[in-house]
C-alpha cells in the first residue's frame, strides 16, 4: 500500500537444509494501480478476458484464426457455422470448433475469480483444515493457508521453491499487480511424455524440436545440443517477436483506418445522394400531380363546354327537323283530305298555294348521319391534349 511496510512469506533454509517460513520486510513504493473500490470497477477493466460472443466468463475460451475469442457455447450456437461470429472470417475447422484454446484468458478468469474473491471476502477459511482463517495464499498450490497448514506445506515442499503470501498484503495490492505478481511466480515443465509432474521443471529450449526439456532429457538428446537454448531467451524471444509484429500491424492499421473512414464517409455521401434523389423525386411527382390536376380541371372544363354546345346545336336542330316532320304531315293530311272532300272550285283555288309548299318541303334534304352530332360535340382538341398529356 502506499508507502507503507508489508511483509512477504518466502522459502528459507534451515541448517538441515529444510524449508522454514521467513517473513522479509519490505519497503513499498506508492502503488501505480491502487486496489478497485469495488468489483464492478473490476469487472469493467477486464472486459476483454471474457466470451466476445455472450460477454460471459467460460472455462472453455476457443481462439479463433481471426484472434477473437468466443466460448464453446457460442460457436455451437453460431450461425451460420463455419465463419466467426464477429468478423466473419472463415473457421478452418469442418465442425466450426477452432481446435487452439485461449489459455491466456482461461487463467486470467481463474486469477481474478481468486482476487475478487480475496478483495470481496472477510475472513478467508483455510483450503486444507477449512477451520482456520487464512493468513497466507500460495500461488503455486492455489491455496488459501492458515500458519499451521503453512508450516506443514512448506516442510511438505522444502525442496521447491513455492512462494506464500499474506492474505493482507494480497488485498491491498491492485488486480494488475496480483496478475503480475501471479505470472512471475508460474514455471514450466518438461514436454517429455510421462515428465508432466512438477518434479522435472524445465529451464532449457530445442529449437529444433520446440518443445521445453528438462535437464535429464536434455543430456539424453545430445544431437540437439547445438539448438538448445534458455528457455526464458526463447520466451523473449517469442515476446518480442509478437511485439515487433504488433508494431508492424500497428503501422499497417493507420491504412485500414484510412479506408474504413473512406468506406463510412461513401456510406454517408449515398445515404445523402439517396435522401436528396427521393426527395426530389417526390417534388418532382407532386409539381406534376399538381401539373395535371390543373390540366384537368381545364380539360374537364372543355368537355362540358363542348358538351354544351353541342347539346344547344342538336336541340336547334331537333325543333328544325321536328318542324318539318310536321309540315309534312300536315301536307299528308291536307292532299288527303282535299282528294276526298275538296270541290273542284276549292281544288283550283288552293292547289297552287298547296304545290308552292309541298314543292319546299320536297326540295329539303335530311341531316346526314351522325354528321351535324359530330360537329356539335367535337372533342377532337380534348382528346388530343389528354394524349399530349
């Protein structure tokens, strides 16, 4: 904690050459990262150790070849199978279940899930005895200890260096420097099938093999001798070259930023274009649903004055063609009447006026059909404006 002394469990040798606890005190300098107030402010910060699918811890994290990482609830669900669900690269896998898993992340939920519980909890209970409160967590064994299980571990490991510390000291650190301190203290054991226990811890690297050996496999393989080297170089090694390709995606990065800002700001310029094409669109339909609306009051206006027209036209010409008709009978009626009641005196005297008439009505010629209708009602200059239309 800020400025202030805390104490440290580590190993220490006995005259018999057994491991005793010591306590060492320390002089903190101020902390970088001061312990969260509260979980939630945790579990914001490491976000990024969970499912990018479902947002869940999972104890089954798959890292796809696209680096996202989805647990194996996801991928079972994803569809469609075969791509990833949040960038759609394609899944080599037949199955759509990438084969490498995110130890990384695993270890990092399993990490925090013992510091939240470290921060969270009052009085820890010792993993071993389960009566007494923990006084100690040792990184290693992944436990919680009270001083007398302590002792017990640390005479039970006298020949390995576990490293044991206080519950209170853990509690007060922050959670990047637990997971610091956490990973220091990890150690690597020998790939040789059947040397998987921690008695053979590895401290050298076949290159030509790459895989970590133990000292005893190592002398045992003398034809790789000339590959061998530290294991922690070949950790660097490996860190730096993902750092340096880091630095170079780094670079490359700024390119697709470029083209992605391109691609929104051509995403934006259609959506405009789009907006201000339908909008002029639109104008353009209703000026000529207006245009033609006026157009046709006017051709409506036409028609009924042609139709006016023509109605006044034919009635002039019915009561013309009416007159005649009855002119005519009238004439039927007299020839008939004077042929047989007429005198020859009333013959000679009426028959010229008689013949004047008659010679009239025959000099007459009906309206020709459909003829004086079509002049009447001509809508020719309507129909030829509604076609122009």
């Amino acid at each position: 904690a800020n400025g202030t002394s805390y104490c440290t469990f580590h190993l220490g040798r006995d005259r018999d050459g057994a491991a005793a606890p010591m306590e060492t005190n320390h002089q903190a300098g101020p902390s970088v990262c001061p312990p969260p107030s509260c979980p939630q402010v945790l579990e914001d910060e490491f976000q990024f150790v969970l499912c990018e699918g479902c947002h869940q811890e999972s104890p089954h994290l798959k890292l796809l070849t696209c680096l996202h990482t989805l647990c194996l609830g996801c991928l079972s669900e994803n569809k469609p199978i075969g791509q990833c669900p949040v960038c759609r690269t394609a899944i080599p896998q037949a199955s759509g279940i990438p084969d490498r898993d995110n130890l990384l992340f695993t270890s990092l939920q399993a990490r925090l899930s013992v510091y939240k519980k470290i921060i969270s909890s009052g009085d820890l209970s010792c993993s071993r005895c389960r009566k007494e409160v923990a006084a100690v967590w040792c990184s290693e064994c992944e436990e919680f200890l009270c001083l007398t299980c302590f002792e017990a571990h640390q005479w039970f490991f006298k020949k390995r260096s576990h490293e044991a510390r206080k519950v209170e000291e853990l509690r007060a650190e922050s959670a990047h420097q637990f997971l610091e301190g956490t990973r220091k203290s990890c150690s690597l054991f020998c790939s040789s099938p059947g040397h998987t226990d921690q008695g053979h811890i590895t401290s050298i690297y076949c290159r030509r093999c790459e895989k970590p050996l133990c000292c005893s496999c190592a002398l045992l393989d003398s034809k790789h001798s000339q590959f061998y080297c530290d294991i922690r170089t070949e950790t660097k090694r490996r860190q730096e070259e993902l750092g340096t390709m880091s630095r170079q995606l780094k670079q490359r990065k700024s390119g697709f930023e470029d083209a992605y800002k391109a691609l929104q700001d051509e995403v934006a310029h259609l959506e405009q274009v789009s907006r201000e094409t339908r909008e002029q669109i639109q104008q353009r339909v209703e000026q000529l649903v207006r245009l033609i609306r006026q157009e046709e009051e006017e051709l409506l206006g036409l028609v009924e004055t042609r139709r006016e027209q023509g109605r006044r036209e034919l009635a002039g010409e019915l009561r013309r063609v009416e007159g005649v008709l009855r002119r005519m009978e009238a004439g039927e009626r007299l020839v008939e009447k004077m042929s047989l009641y007429a005198t020859e005196q009333e013959v000679m005297d009426m028959q010229p006026f008689i013949k004047d008439s008659l010679e009239e009505l025959r000099r007459l010629q009906p309206m020709a059909a459909g003829g004086q209708v079509q002049a009447a009602g001509d809508f020719a200059e309507c129909r030829g404006r509604l076609q122009a239309l």
